[in-house]
C-alpha cells in the first residue's frame, strides 16, 4: 500500500458557498505561498496527493498547478511535481490577482 504524506502547512480553509472548486483551491495554495505556510523552494504534494485528500477531481488541481505556474508561484517539474519558486512575482501579492478576478485592464 503506498504511503499517503501529510502536508500540514498546507491544511485549506472550508470552501465558502458559491465558489467554484477551482477557485478555492487556488486562492488556497495561493495564500498558503504568500503567507509563507509553503516556502520558497517547498515541494509540493503531487496532484494526485491533493485530490485524494481534498476529494477534488485531479484534473482541478492540474489547472490550479498550471494557473499558478503560468502567474510565476509554482516551479513544475514534470515528473518531480512542483515547488514553490523562490523568488515570487511582486504584480501578483495583492490579495487576489487581477487576472482572476477578471479586471485586467489594457494599459493605455
């Protein structure tokens, strides 16, 4: 029977009524990155691990991963999983990043 590891630093916060599983996920891990619960150069559990213990389809958590990969928090290896990258992207560590919230506007 493999091992399941315990990430405690990555324990999510109850997802609030109406919002989408995605959405929840990544404003987790995402949070879990900038309060430092997930450090610079922390791996991360895979994407099966996450699914499994959060009982999220593993397809949502590999767009979470991709999401935050493409905004610069996460370091995909492909084979090795994730880590957190050391260096984080300043124009994202407001509270929530204004591609998810939809308000990316064009610059003049």
């Amino acid at each position: 029977m493999p091992r399941s590891r315990l990430f405690p630093s990555l324990t999510l916060g109850v997802r609030p009524a109406k919002t989408t599983i995605f959405r929840w996920l990544y404003d987790e891990l995402r949070r879990a990155i900038l309060d430092r619960r997930l450090r610079a150069g922390e791996k991360l559990p895979s994407t099966r691990e996450l699914a499994k213990q959060y009982q999220v389809a593993r397809g949502t958590v590999v767009a979470v991963f991709e999401q935050l990969a493409a905004e610069g928090y996460i370091e995909p290896r492909r084979g090795s999983g994730a880590t957190v990258k050391r260096t984080l992207p300043e124009k994202y560590s407001e509270v929530s990043s204004p591609l998810m919230r939809g308000t990316v506007r064009p610059s003049a």
